[in-house]
C-alpha cells in the first residue's frame, strides 16, 4: 500500500518547495491522513497544467469512471486545484505548499497540524530555507523607505493590490494550525491575499472571500500594524500575498533558525539606525521579526544586517524617526522573475531538477 504513497510523494518532490522524504516516516504518514489510494492516484494522473476531464483520461489511456466527479470532490477538499471559466472546469497538480497545506485551511484538525508541525520541524524547513527568496519576497512598509530612488511597482504592495484583478482574502493557514495547536501568536489571521484564478478558486471553495482593493489596501495596514511582514510571491505579476510573523509562519519560521536571514529571502532593502535620535526605547527590539536588532551597551540600537529583512516594521514603530529604510546598493539588488511560470523554473533550476 505505501507504494503509491511514495510515488506520490516522489511527484510532490517535483513542485514548488518540494516534498522531500522524510526518515521517520512523517512524509507518507502525511499523505495518508490527506489522500485515500484512490486519490492519490487520480492525483498521480495530473500535470501542473489545467485540463479537463476527458483530456486528462485521453492523455493518460487510463478509463476512470466518474472521474469529473471525483476531481470535483478533491478541488472542493484542497486536494488539487481547479479553474471554472464559461462552464469548462480544468484541473491540475498542486505542490505541497503553496498548495495542499494552504488549500485544507477549512479541513485542519489538531490531528493534521501536529503532523504538520512535526514534518516541518525534522524535514521540511531545511528546504524552505533553501529555497525561500524564490517563493516569498519582502516589501517595505513604503512610507519608511529612504527613497533614494522610485520604488519599483513590484516593491509597492499597494501598486500590487491595485492591479490584481480579483482579490480574495483568507485567514493565514500558518497562524490558524497554530491555534489549534495552542502556540499561535495571536496576530490577525484573516490576512492573505489571492488574486486572478487562485482568487477565484479560494472564493468558488469557501476558503476565501472577495474584497476590493479599499477594504484590501486597510486589510494590509492592519497586518502590517500588528506587526506582520509583507510577503508577495516572488514575481513581477504575483498569485499572490501573505502577511507573516516570525512565529508562526512556516517561510520565515524555517529561516529565523538560521543566523544569517538576510541571506535566505528576496529583499532589495535594510535598515539602518541614526545614534543621534535613537532613544533606547526597545519598540524595535520587541517588534522585528528576525531578532535582528538589539540595544548596544551605550544605548542605541544596532541592527544586525545579516538578520535584517527589511521588512520596514521597526521604523513604523519608532517613536523618535530614528530608524530607516533604505535600497541596497545596486549591486546587491535582484531582480524579480516576470511571472509564476519564470519563478517555478528557477526554483526547479536551484533545486537541481532542470539545468
């Protein structure tokens, strides 16, 4: 029986983060609490690519009675993902994440979360910091910013929100399953922004609502008030965009283990401390999330660029202006891949699985 659950996680292994496997069996102890055998293999008959029905039986040569059915049950259940458009539904593959772990927000139980929380723990979070610049970027809080020169559109959340189409918001997966394992920090959950077809898919499912750009753009200064980082995909035109603690939120969770975050995400900013108007107050010691900064002997804060992400959050919360955002130097800057298609291709060329 394990057979078909290693194939399917083999498959996994292939998208997005990956699914690696796990030496204590959580990987395939995962998958069974997620897919019956009959699942996984309907899923093992998918491609990322959306088709419908008869042409996934056509492609395959696999006779599946009820198929339409079955891949319509699983699109309801977060077990693949779906496209309806002029009454064509279309479906495809999903990774792990993003994917099967944010698509079960309406199905997570203490049982699954903890299974959760134990792969991430011994398996997961290694690739997560892996690959994480090319799956989650940081933007600034705007306003902070030292502009040395224009941000760039795609450094704008707002400028984001605004050109996206349709915009579903959704509770955060990462700070729900961690209330239901009772370590939830307790900042908003409903925080989580989809746009174009993955919106559609969150609002046709009930696991998001749509909202307009107004109620989107004080959506996301609540978050970022609450002390959330700003994280779209990493690409020009993103599905979509979360807002993450350090706590609970399995990108930045994986990385804050590390000592040297900078290194491990895509943010073209940083954060520096003028001495002179630094007070010693501590509100940006409480507030960053990478525990970057810290209080010097002699008072001022110091700020640790190797920690720093330049989310922008400990100079919303200076009291005195004494700490900015500025850009990188130009050599240290990176560019944003166009689209989905581009940042799936460079996670799949640094995980080592295309040249």
């Amino acid at each position: 029986m394990n057979n078909i659950y290693r194939t399917l996680q083999e498959r996994l292994d292939l998208y997005s983060f990956g699914f690696p496997r796990s030496e204590s069996g959580e990987d395939i102890l995962l998958l069974k609490k997620l897919f019956s055998e009959e699942e996984a293999g309907i899923f093992l008959m998918l491609t990322p690519r959306l088709e419908t029905a008869e042409e996934i039986i056509k492609r395959t040569g696999v006779a599946s009675p009820g198929l339409a059915d079955k891949l319509e049950d699983m699109a309801l259940r977060g077990l693949l993902f779906r496209l309806n458009r002029n009454g064509i539904r279309r479906y495809g593959a999903i990774p792990f994440m993003h994917g099967l772990v944010e698509f079960r927000i309406n199905n997570l139980d203490k049982e699954l979360s903890g299974m959760l929380d134990n792969y991430f723990e011994k398996t997961f979070n290694r690739n997560i910091a892996e690959n994480a610049s090319l799956f989650l970027r940081v933007v600034p809080i705007n306003r902070d910013v030292v502009f040395e020169h224009h941000v760039a559109a795609f450094d704008d959340a707002s400028h984001i929100l605004k050109n996206s189409g349709i915009i579903a918001v959704a509770d955060c997966t990462c700070r729900k399953k961690a209330g239901i394992t009772e370590t939830s920090c307790g900042k908003p959950l409903e925080t989580c922004f989809m746009f174009g077809s993955m919106a559609e898919y969150y609002i046709e499912n009930g696991i998001g609502r749509r909202v307009e750009y107004d109620e989107a753009v004080s959506i996301l200064r609540r978050a970022q008030e609450a002390g959330l980082v700003t994280q779209p995909s990493t690409s020009q035109n993103p599905a979509g965009m979360c807002s993450c603690c350090g706590d609970c939120c399995g990108v930045l969770g994986a990385i804050k283990k590390f000592p040297a975050p900078a290194e491990l995400v895509f943010s073209n900013y940083q954060s520096s401390v003028d001495d002179s108007l630094c007070i010693s107050c501590g509100a940006c010691v409480e507030i960053c999330p990478m525990e970057a900064i810290t209080l010097s002997a002699a008072g001022p804060a110091v700020v640790d660029l190797k920690r720093c992400i330049g989310c922008g959050l400990c100079s919303m919360k200076c009291p005195s202006d004494a700490i900015r955002l500025a850009q990188k130097a130009e050599d240290k800057k990176r560019s944003v891949p166009a689209d989905t298609r581009e940042q799936m291709t460079l996670m799949a060329k640094q995980r080592g699985l295309i040249k």
